[in-house]
C-alpha cells in the first residue's frame, strides 16, 4: 500500500516537473521573440558618397553649400580637391575642358568603386567629338530623357494645398528677353517666328548686351509684369527645354514655347501651364488667340490652375552659377543610386 502511494507521488512530481518545465520553455522563447536595443542595435546611417569636380565648367564657381540651400539637394560631398581622387566614388567631368589629346584627364589608375560621370550640357551639333573617351564614362549627365542622370527643371509639390496663388500685377501683354548678339544673328527658328509674330501682336522686347544676365529680381520682374511671355529655345532638339521655360513658370506667367515637341514638355508640366506653337497653324492663328485670352480674365487665369498644387522654383540668373543646379543634380542622384555601367559610344544616340 505504501509502495503504490510513494509510486503516485513520483509520477504526480515527474508530470508537474515536465510542465513546469515546458512553461519556463514557452517563457523564454515568448521572451526572445522580442528584439533587445543591446544585442540589436540600428544600423550606422551610411555615408554620403565623395564626387570630384574634375573641371570647373568654363571656370564658373559656386559655393557647393548652394546644392543645399538654393535647390534642396545634398547627395554627396562635393569637392574640387583633386588631392582626393583615389577617395572619391564619382568623378564628374566637363566634356568641352577635355583636350583633344586627354593630357588633362585624370592619369592614376582608378578605383575599382570609382566611376567617371560624362557632362555635356551642349546641344548635339555643338558638340566636339573627341577621340578616346567612348569607353571612359560609366554615367551620363545631360538633358536628354534617357541620360543616366538628366537635368531638367520640376515643379515641386506644394505641403500647403490652402495657400492661394496671387497673380502678379500685369503691365505688358507679351514680352521677349532677348541678347542683342541673338538679335543681330538673326538665325534661328525662334528668330523667324519672332519676325512674323510681331506684324500681328505688340511684343515688348528687353534687350541685353551680350553675356549679360538679368539678375535676380530684375529679372523675375520683367517676366511677371508680362502676360505672356516667348520660352524660344536657341536650338530646337528633343528634351532640349531650358530655364527660359522655367523662369515664366516660377514668375507668374504664361509661357509661349518654341522648342521639342508639346509631349516633352508636359514630362515637366501639366500642358494647360503653358501654350505651344504648334498647337497654331501659324502665327497670325496664335496672335488672335492670345489676344482674346487678353480680354478674357477667366480664361487666361485657368492657365494658372496647377498652381493649386505645384510651385515652381526660381533658377539663379547669376553667371558664375549657371551650371549649378546640373552639378547639384549630379550630387543628389549618386547620393541616391549606385550604378555601374560601361559606356562603350558616348556619341551613340545622342548625336542622333
């Protein structure tokens, strides 16, 4: 009798020993489950990329603070150091400083992470074939949609959709900045247009010396008192848009454009921001319609509708930044990506 209780007792303990057992298990593994700040810390934040200006671009310099303040980029550390090149992971070059011989490229070996970034922000025809750098390059920077980094002007979300746009004060109907170097070439499609345009319409043209920028707000000034104002490009070639389309947008006024096509455009823009020429059998037809626009508040204001939800951003007007902004562009974009590609015919298909 006394062996069946002791018996009894010894399985009784086995099977609560066994489930104790099983809980403190299920504790510890319900415990582990959660993450620890002291065996998992946060990844370290990853280091902005180094890129070296190879060529100060026709000499023109800015403060690389400019990338952050002036248009929100901040990529990379910018740097003209060349002291730096075997540290740097871009090496952005100004294809017009190449000599024809490449004597004043870079001569020590490069880094296996380093890659050699093309810029070239000159219209196909004027641009000079140089002998040797097709299998340089692992980027391009240029204006055309399919660069690997391509520079264009966008229009930015506006955070306070309440905020009312305020149409500037209009003085002028239709007006042109023109250089009178421009003017006295007298080439050019934009040129020719301008030629029939005003025997139908009064276009108010201020003129500049040659080389000579309207600065800051002079020059947003002029195109804001305007209605209308002629966006002709000096060259017409696909993707080809410049800040003179930008600057109408961002001073309050609607801009007449010359250039590529209406579709390469509204890749920036909603196409009710602006008017194209060729939306005109000629410009008599876009004279008339300008006109009655003039005398139609409501009609001309709906050309303002996207400002409900977009802002456009003033480019600098000074020389020494003119090529600022495609420089910062290049920052923020190999801040962002890591691509490595062999360029083997730089000219392929931009030439074309």
């Amino acid at each position: 009798m006394a062996s069946t209780s002791i018996s009894s007792f010894l399985r009784v303990t086995l099977i609560a020993t066994i489930m104790l057992a099983g809980l403190v298990a299920l504790l510890l593994m319900f415990h582990q489950s959660f993450p620890s700040p002291n065996c998992h810390p946060p990844p370290a934040k990853k280091d902005k990329p180094l890129m070296l200006l190879w060529f100060w671009p026709e000499d023109k310099k800015f403060d690389f603070q400019d990338c952050k303040t002036l248009f929100n980029m901040d990529g990379c550390h910018l740097t003209d150091d060349r002291s730096l090149y075997s540290r740097a992971h871009d090496v952005l070059i100004f294809h017009r400083a190449i000599k024809d011989d490449l004597s004043n490229l870079p001569t020590s070996p490069r880094a296996r992470f380093q890659r050699w970034i093309w810029f070239n922000m000159d219209l196909p025809n004027n641009t000079r074939r140089i002998a040797g750098i097709q299998g340089l390059f692992n980027l391009t920077l240029n204006y055309r949609k399919e660069a690997d980094i391509r520079v264009r002007w966008q229009l930015t979300h506006k955070r306070n959709t309440d905020e009312d746009f305020v149409l500037p004060k209009k003085e002028r109907l239709l007006c042109w900045i023109l250089d009178t170097e421009d003017l006295d070439a007298k080439s050019g499609e934009g040129y020719k247009y301008f030629q029939k345009l005003v025997t139908h319409i009064k276009v108010d043209v201020i003129y500049t010396s040659s080389g000579e920028f309207l600065n800051g707000e002079n020059y947003f000034q002029i195109i804001s008192s305007c209605k209308f104002y002629l966006s002709f490009e000096n060259s017409v070639d696909r993707d080809y848009i410049t800040e003179t389309f930008n600057g109408p947008l961002a001073a309050g006024t609607v801009p007449i454009v010359l250039g590529p096509p209406r579709s390469n455009y509204e890749d920036l823009v909603p196409g009710s921001s602006f008017i194209h020429v060729n939306d005109f059998s000629d410009a008599e037809n876009l004279a008339e319609f300008l006109l009655t626009l003039d005398k139609d508040s409501k009609a001309y204001e709906r050309y303002f509708d996207w400002r409900q939800f977009y802002n456009a951003r003033r480019h600098p007007t000074e020389q020494n930044r003119e090529f600022a902004h495609a420089i910062c562009q290049a920052c923020q974009d190999v801040g962002l990506k890591r691509v490595y590609r062999d360029i083997p015919d730089l000219y392929k298909g931009f030439m074309q």
